[in-house]
C-alpha cells in the first residue's frame, strides 16, 4: 500500500464526530460472491471442499431457502443494496445503476456512513462488466462509500490470451476457464483478501469509529481462473458429474423456461462439460481460501465479537440443470442463493428453512446496529429469524427476469428468448411450492411440489389434480408481484437514452 494511501484511510476514520463512537455499536463485514450458486459444504454439497465458509456458516445461521429478486448481477446488486424491488429500483439490465432511476434513494452502506459509520468497499459490490471492468469502479456508486478499492491481478491483466472460451477472446458472458500457474496473491481475489485484511487492521487500532467494510469477489464468475494447484487439482476431470436426462426434463417446459440458453453452448461436448464444472468447483473453492483469510483477520485483530458478518451471491448458477448454464432462468439453481449471517447475541449452528430474499439484508442489517433505514424498504427484517430459526415470517419470496424487448442488448448475451416484445417471469418460491408464470400465464406456467420434486423435473401446472393449487398460488403471486412496484405515483423514470423504458406496473 503507498503512504497516500495509509494517510487517506487513516483521516477517514477519523472523520466521525466524538458522539458517534464504536462503543456498543456493532461492525458490518458484508462478504459477497459473484456467479456462485449454493454448491458448498454448508449447504450438503458432497464435492465441494470449502472449509473456510463452512467454519463461517458453523457460528451463526445459515438461510436454507435464500433468493435473489432477478438473477443477473446488476438488477439484483442493486435490489439489494437499495432495499428495493427490481420493480421498484427501474434496474432491470446491467450497465445501469439505481441514481438513474430513483436518485434520491438511500443505499444500504449510504444509511451506515450516514449514522457515522467508516464505510469502504473493495472489489464487486455493484456491477462491474466481469472481467474487463475488473481495476476499475464499474458501475459504482459514489455516494455508497467513502473507500473505493479496484485491485486487477494475474487473471486480468496477464492471463486472458491463454483462457478458454467457447466464444473466443469473449469471456464475461460465455462459458470460459483456465487453470493458472500463479498462485493465490497474484489474482484479483487473493489481492481484495490482502486489501481487506489491511483495512481490518486500521480499523481495529481506530476503535471510536465503527465500520461497515464490504468485500466483492470475483470468484466464481466467467472466466472461471483459479490457481491449477491445489484448486483445480482437488477436482479430477473424470469425477466431475455430467447432467443427464435433458430431453426428457424439457417436454413439459414452456419456452420462455428455457429462455436464457445461448447458442454457443451447443459446442458442449460431455468432455467440456467435465472441465467446465471442474473449473467451477475450483473458483469456488480458491474464493472460499480467500473468504478464510479476512474472516481469520477478523478473529485474529479481536473484531468477531462485536461485527455482523454476511456471507451471499448475487443470484444462484446453472451447470448443466435443465439443459441451462449460467443465469437468467426462474429454476431453484438460478434462483437460489447462499446467505450466511453471524450477529453477536443471535443464534448459533442454526437453520433457517423459511424461504426469505435478498431484499430483506437491508432492514435486517439496520435493526441488528441502530441504524436508520428509508420508510420505503421492501423487505422484511430477518432478526426474528436470527433469535428463532423457526419463525417463518413472510413466508415467501419473489424473483422475476425478463424476456425479449432486446434483452441480448441489456445483458450482453446472445440468449434465445431476446427477441421480440418485452415480456416478464415472476416465481413464487414458498416453504412447498416453486409456482411460475411467463407473460402472466399467457406464455406459460410452471409449479413444483418442492418435497417430491426438488430439482424441478415435473412441471405440474398443467395436471387437473393441481388446479386448486395453482389458483392458490396465482393470486398470492400477482399479489407479490403488485407489492414489489412502489407507490402510485412514484415510479422510477430513466434518464433519457437509457435502456430499458420506463416501467409501467402490469
């Protein structure tokens, strides 16, 4: 780290007025990772090998029915970090962040620096364009941080002639992978671990302010790039599982499920398939080593007792389910999300079997440290949760994407499905049910009996024996979907030139 640098941390953290000391206030360590869906240890993956989380998960809650709002990084980052439905936020691509649509919105780390909180972030927290924004802020919001931290390693700098991709020379949105000679300190995610350790340590000598430190991997999101030893070596090729019966699972789909497969992947042979998923498993597992160095810092500098740590993705990852890769598809796999949390005084090896959404990080952090939140959050607080994993609360979550109106453009993709008018998929995800509808049902409806079913291979929308159920499930979603719009009145507009249009409630 230069001086300047040292100088800079050192007189923010000085900034705040002697009233508001750290005394009896709790720190916030918000850990999120890119692209990851829940293939870890915590969450009964017999393969993955991620002690490090693992450990984490051990000394708080894990959520065993966590979702995202919209399973693509920047509609969701920022439904996160706004508290907001992507209804609500206007973010419904990448390339955009919520200043256009609702300026004057309050963002979850803003409402920390505002209650006198250090608030630094160091990597990914908003969008950035993975991996060619990767050095730079992306599409960052000032306002959301005092310390803004972009390292760029091996993989970004030096490493993309030798990667492979199924596309050539494109890499962020298409499968891609590479197994690097370098080792840990010399990638992108072993350098934000470094740089957090290092904010750690300040932070814990300036003990009269409380922080609220957020720390973005790009692990394990395209290209998959993880040092060969020990991380890929952990995965032999040949052990590493090929989805099986595609046609059969895609009889009963609608279309619009199947929406978000990219021509390229039809280069798939089950030879790459295996390297794919090894390369996966290896990201993982490389960005879990990381996760255990600022998690080992904390402990080590006497922070652990008084900080809430949060440990999440942006949305949950296809490899091979349904014949899908990747994101933007409204199954359990795309869908779902890890969600950790460890909060001093709260539960301990608990389970939370409640479904529950990422919106609701938001009032859940501002209650666990006093902190002053917007009137207009959507989500509910997760607290009660924390000190009884058998509260249920809400009971339900919501998750949409979108469909056609040049949605290839929005998301840099060659996805099926971009085409033609603009159309919406919203899934309610209950304690039972998966219930999905496309267009409205115009275009097709899904539901899956989730303790019969759980990988979704039996659409039964369309079974007479369950039409009281989707009837059921049809109005509790519209009222869901309804619930996620703001106010009348105060809808978000976009900047002109912007993309998509304005949004118009259904």
């Amino acid at each position: 780290m230069t001086g300047r640098l040292v100088i800079a941390l050192g007189m923010l953290l000085a900034q705040a007025p002697a009233a508001l000391t750290a005394e009896g206030r709790l720190n916030v360590l918000f850990i999120i990772s890119d692209d990851l869906n829940n293939f870890l240890g915590c969450y009964g993956d017999p393969r993955a090998k991620t002690p490090n989380i693992d450990r984490l998960a051990a000394r708080g809650v894990v959520f065993e029915r966590a979702y995202c709002t919209f399973p693509l990084c920047a509609p969701s980052r920022n439904s996160m970090l706004t508290g907001l439905y992507p209804n609500s936020t206007g973010i419904l691509a990448n390339q955009q962040i919520f200043r256009q649509t609702i300026p004057g919105q309050i963002s979850l780390p803003q409402a920390f620096r505002r209650a006198g909180y250090f608030v630094g972030r160091i990597g990914k927290l908003y969008h950035y364009n993975v991996p060619s924004s990767i050095g730079t802020a992306g599409h960052d919001d000032p306002a959301s941080w005092e310390l803004q931290l972009n390292p760029a390693g091996c993989d970004r700098l030096e490493e993309e002639p030798h990667i492979f991709s199924l596309l050539p020379g494109r890499f962020g949105g298409t499968l891609s992978w590479y197994a690097s000679p370098k080792s840990d300190e010399h990638h992108t995610d072993g350098m934000i671990a470094e740089q957090a350790e290092w904010v750690l340590e300040r932070c814990a000598r300036k003990k009269d302010r409380p922080f609220f430190l957020a720390v973005g991997f790009f692990r394990p999101h395209t290209p998959y790039v993880a040092p060969k030893k020990p991380y890929f070596d952990w995965y032999p090729e040949k052990e590493m599982p090929v989805v099986q019966g595609i046609k059969e699972d895609q009889a009963d789909l609608p279309p619009a499920a199947l929406g978000s497969h990219k021509k390229e992947q039809e280069k798939l042979t089950d030879d790459l398939r295996r390297q794919c998923v090894q390369a996966y498993y290896a990201s993982i597992s490389f960005m879990d080593a990381q996760v255990g160095r600022v998690i080992n810092a904390l402990d080590r500098l006497g922070l652990a007792d008084h900080t809430v740590v949060v440990f999440t993705s942006d949305h949950g990852y296809h490899l091979g389910e349904h014949g899908l890769w990747q994101k933007m598809s409204l199954f359990e796999e795309s869908a779902r999300v890890p969600l950790l949390i460890v909060a001093p005084g709260m539960s301990r090896k608990a389970v939370v079997k409640a479904p529950v959404s990422q919106v609701d990080l938001y009032p859940t952090l501002a209650e666990l440290c006093g902190v002053k939140a917007p009137d207009n959050l959507q989500g509910q607080s997760l607290v009660p949760m924390l000190k009884d994993p058998s509260f249920v609360g809400r009971g339900w979550a919501l998750t949409q994407v979108m469909r056609g109106g040049g949605m290839a453009r929005a998301t840099v993709s060659t996805d099926v499905g971009s085409e033609g008018p603009r159309f919406f998929g919203y899934t309610l995800r209950t304690a039972r049910w998966r219930y999905t509808e496309w267009d409205e049902g115009r275009k097709g409806r899904e539901l899956y009996d989730h303790d019969t079913d759980p990988k979704e291979l039996r659409n039964l929308a369309l079974d007479a024996a369950y039409a009281r159920t989707v009837e059921e499930l049809s109005q509790q979603l519209r009222a869901a979907v309804k619930s996620s719009f703001p106010p009348s009145g105060q809808r978000p507009e976009l900047q002109p030139g912007t993309w998509p249009p304005t949004l118009v409630e259904p």
